[in-house]
C-alpha cells in the first residue's frame, strides 16, 4: 500500500464527495454543496486532509475550529483499507494542526447506530460526551 496524505483543495471536492457517498456511515446533506465546501477549506485551510492510494481517495477528515474548540468532520476510511491505521494517522494529522492553532478540546459527531465509528474513536483515545445535548437548526443557505 502506498499511501500519500494531503491536504484537501477545492478541487477534490467531486472525488471526496463521490467518497463520502460511497461510505455507509457518512450522511450528507444540502450543505455540502461545492460553493460550501470551497468555503468551509478557505475558512479552516490546511486543516483538512485525504488519504490517496495513487488518485483514489480512500480515506478523508475535514477539521475546523470556532477560536475555542475543534470539530473533525466525515473521517472515513475506504472498506478496503480499514485497520491499517490510516484514521489514526488522519485524525492526528488534523489534531496536531488544530493544536498549532492553539485548539486543546474537541469534538467528533457520530450517528448513534455507528458502533463501528464508535469503538474507532475509543480506540484511539476520545470519549463519550455525555454531558452535552446536540441541538440544529436548518437555515437558509443563502445567509451568508
């Protein structure tokens, strides 16, 4: 296996998404539109990254922060390359430049039936939040 992790640029965004579709436990919505993923990597640069075998993307981790604490969004490995640490290697990559940015906490969302998702995350260290309630509101997309 010969794997390079980069950066995501804006022009990966058809081949991540295409990625995140192909992955059981990844939901996407209508925010993840071009334009919105253009602007979550100018707003978060150089905080998010894909694994490549070759050009396939078989692995991704978008990471951004709010000045205080830092969120890691869509970790997804391929099937195919499960239980190689290549997730570890992501999250880390996406830690140490949140933790350059002066961010100590942070957050992972995971869809309650992910048990696979979940025993990933405490595998490599991260624990339940059970103190907090996740709350959403869907707004209009043009606000910005």
């Amino acid at each position: 296996m010969n794997v390079t992790i980069r950066e995501i640029r804006s022009e990966d965004y058809e081949a991540s998404i295409r990625f995140w579709e192909s992955i059981d436990e990844i939901e996407l919505d209508d925010s993840e539109g071009k334009q919105d993923f253009e602007f979550f990597l100018r707003r978060n640069k150089g905080m998010s990254f894909l694994a490549l075998d070759k050009e396939e993307v078989i692995g991704a981790c978008l990471a951004s922060h709010n000045g205080r604490r830092g969120f890691l969004d869509h970790l997804a490995i391929a099937p195919s390359h499960r239980r190689k640490g290549l997730g570890k290697m992501l999250v880390e990559k996406c830690l140490k430049v949140l933790q350059a940015e002066g961010i100590k906490r942070n957050y992972v969302f995971l869809f309650k039936e992910n048990a696979e998702g979940r025993a990933f995350w405490e595998h490599i260290g991260w624990s339940q939040c059970d103190e907090y309630v996740m709350m959403s509101i869907q707004l209009d997309r043009n606000t910005r």
